[in-house]
C-alpha cells in the first residue's frame, strides 16, 4: 500500500511515461482528441483513486490500458455520446502521406484498428495485444492480418509490397 506522497509520486511518473500512449488509445477508440484526453484524466483519476500496487512497470502499463480501452468502450455506450455528431478532427499538421493512412486506420472496424494501433504505433506484440485485447494470438494475428489488407485497398500498394503503418 501507498502513503500519500508515494501514490503520488508514482501517479505523476505514470503520467509522464504513459500519457499520451493512453490519449492514443483512447483516441483510436473514440476518434476524438478532447475525448481521448478526458476518457485518459479518467484513468489517472481512477489510478489516485483505487490505489492499484503494481508487480513491475509493465503491469502499471498493462493495467493503464485495459482501464483506458474500458472506459473508452463504456464512453460510446453512453446516450450523449452515440446521439452527438462527431466534429471529424484535424490531421492538417500532419504530412500528407501520414495523414492519409492515420485518416484510414481510424475508418478502419474497431476489431481492426485497435490491434493496428497497438502493434504500429505503440509497439506491442501479437502475445502481449492478445492479453490486453483478452483474445487469442492467433486471434490477433489475424485482425492484424485483414486490417492490412484492408488498409491496402483503401490506400493502395503494388504486389506484395508491405504496408507499413507510421
């Protein structure tokens, strides 16, 4: 169990190291950054709160996403946030190429560009997607498998030329 100064010594690295990794998350979810922000104040606010005592750093990490994907699912279920109109987001600082597939991995189905984030942008591997997704690796490898695929289509690619997600 934490005393006060070390929960929060241990909140504020958390938030250093994994803060925007969560709004990223979050993000890909929601498809909105000021909600990706929120749903990842959530999480710290919960972490303060539950007092969670971790076995290593990777379990912190690991626990920060999973409650990060859990609150962002528990957002789109909510009235408010299925009756609004989504305000479609700002890639225009990013170079065109990078905005174009960002813009196609975020229309991509859910099953799919959750598992493409995690992998591309976040650097996880199929076993560790499967327990944070809680889904078979082979599971895994296969959303990651059709999302490419899909992901080729969308943004093209000649022959067997491999997709690679920035």
């Amino acid at each position: 169990m934490y005393n006060s100064s070390e929960l929060n010594e241990s909140v504020r690295k958390a938030l250093e190291l994994y803060s925007q990794s969560l709004i990223k998350i979050a993000f890909a979810y929601l498809k909105n950054t000021a909600d990706a922000e929120e749903v990842a104040q959530d999480v710290f606010l919960t972490y303060l709160q539950k007092h969670p005592v971790f076995d290593s750093g990777e379990h912190e990490k690991a626990w920060l996403i999973r409650t990060t994907i859990n609150k962002s699912k528990n957002m789109l279920k909510t009235g408010w946030f299925r009756s609004r109109n989504p305000v479609p987001e700002d890639l225009s600082y990013l170079p065109k190429e990078e905005s174009d597939v960002l813009q196609a991995v975020l229309a991509l189905d859910k099953k799919y560009r959750i598992p493409i984030h995690l992998h591309y942008y976040e650097g996880y591997s199929i076993q560790e997607i499967a327990a944070i997704l809680q889904a078979k690796p082979a599971t895994v490898g296969t959303w990651l498998a059709r999302g490419r695929l899909i992901l080729k289509e969308k943004i093209g690619g000649q022959g067997d030329e491999e997709i690679v997600v920035i």
